[in-house]
C-alpha cells in the first residue's frame, strides 16, 4: 500500500498472539536476531515472526509482545534502536543497557529538509509541524548545490531561501534557524563560499560522493572540511571511513556552538 505522500507502507497482519514477535523479528537488525536465535537453539527454542517455540513440542510460548519475546531467551527487553548487536545483548545480561533520550527530552531539530530540495514539505508546514510538537527551534538544511540528485539549492537560491526564512519568523513563537546540508567535495573544501555560509545559522558538513576514496584521503577530506569554523556540525557519518582515531584533546570538533564563528 501507499501512504498518500506516495510513500510504500508494507502492512503486515498477524495473530495477536504473534504481534511482539512480528514486531521485534522486522524491527531488526539481522545480526540482532541472529544471535537471538542462537540463544534461543541452546534452549532448544525456535524463534521466528510468528512467535517463540519449543522445539520438542511446537508449542508457541512467547511471541505476543516483545518483552516476553526477550524474557523467553533469558534477556530483558531491548529497545529497537540498540538491536544492532553492537554489545547490546552482553549489556541486557549485564543489567547495564543505557537509558535512551525520549521524545519529551528532544528540545528542536537540527537537520531537516524541505521542497525546496528534496524533502516533502513546504517550508512553512514543517516550521508548523515542529511548533506543534512543542519545540525551541527548528532548522531548514536543504543541500547544496553539488547535489544535484537532490536538487541542491545554488547560492542564489540558498540566499532566496534565507531572506524567505527571515520573513518568516515573525509569524511563529520557534525559533527558525537558516542552515544547509553543504557537500563535503573530493579535497575537503566546502561546496559553498564562506560569504555565503556566514549568512547561515548553522552549517552542516556532509559526503555524498567519492565514497571510495581511500581511508587516509577521506580522513584528511574530513580534517578539513572540519577544520573550517563555519562548519558546526557533521553529518551523514556512517557512509565513510576513517583512518585515524581522535584524542578528546585533538580532535577536529564537529560543534562550535560555545563561541562566535570566524568563518
């Protein structure tokens, strides 16, 4: 099915005895539940979407919701965005998994994109929708120009969406950040002029192409598009490596909120 923004929905219907273990089998991810399985074969259980069963019987004995899908391999229940069997499941046994930050302690958002590139909304109903969530502050972060798969915005077109934003404030309580998802090119430089990104609010840094450059270059790509200080934040991490491992001490910091920019 489709949602009526024309976004693909897969909608699955299950027993309600099956509902937990249909929501943590799809909820993932499939190292996630590799190993739950392989807990599970020790106890000669057998997990799957449809519940958790012994395997000398066949008799579902867990799978309605998910906490008593966990319960049944001897964990407790492990919250969806830490199933990445990054040590999560040694953490459960341990009783040490960490307390998540929850929507009520979310104070605005920081990366948001709109029709002006190529996000779904207007700019206006996504100032709107965050308002109505009750946040301090919402940013606009459309690409840059280099994306053109994304219909980045030129700095003609960057500047229009700025003096729009501008105008715009008055009108709402939020506070509206002007800002711009700015590619990262091949050398570390900065899609757009520093005269231009002194107009913003806020920066953000981010790679979207050249993903196989070699790990000391996308290092050093990296280093310097940090090094920039008009860059104050760095997104879209988990598409490259790295070569090298920062000190807290000399780290390139990807956030200069304390102090004024020189840009």
């Amino acid at each position: 099915m489709h949602h009526r923004e024309g976004i693909q929905i897969d909608l699955r219907v299950v027993d309600p005895d099956a509902v937990g273990a249909a929501l943590q089998y799809f909820t993932g991810s499939k190292d996630h539940n590799v190993r739950l399985r392989e807990m599970a074969s020790r106890r000669q259980l057998k997990i799957s979407e449809y519940g958790v069963f012994d395997e000398t019987t066949g008799t579902r004995i867990a799978g309605a919701t998910e906490p008593d899908v966990y319960a049944a391999v001897g964990l407790p229940w492990i919250p969806p965005e830490l199933r990445e069997n990054g040590g999560e499941i040694e953490a459960a046994l341990a009783g040490t998994l960490p307390a998540l930050v929850t929507a009520d302690r979310i104070r605005g958002d920081l990366h948001a994109h709109t029709d002006w590139s190529d996000g779904h909304h207007p700019i206006e109903t996504l100032i709107e929708a965050a308002e109505a969530r009750g946040y301090e502050y919402i940013i606009v972060s459309d690409h840059s120009q280099s994306a053109t798969v994304a219909r980045g915005l030129s700095v003609d077109r960057l500047r229009e969406q700025i003096r729009t934003l501008r105008g715009l404030q008055p009108r709402f309580k939020i506070r509206i950040l002007a800002g711009s998802e700015c590619d990262v090119l091949a050398d570390g430089a900065l899609d757009l002029p520093s005269e231009v990104l002194r107009e913003l609010d806020i920066v953000l840094a981010a790679v979207h192409s050249r993903f196989t450059q070699g790990r000391a270059e996308m290092t050093a790509r990296i280093v310097r598009a940090l090094e920039n200080p008009c860059v104050q934040i760095l997104v879209t991490r988990t598409t490259w490596r790295t070569s090298t491992t920062w000190s807290s001490a000399s780290r390139p910091h990807a956030g200069r909120g304390s102090g004024p920019r020189r840009c």
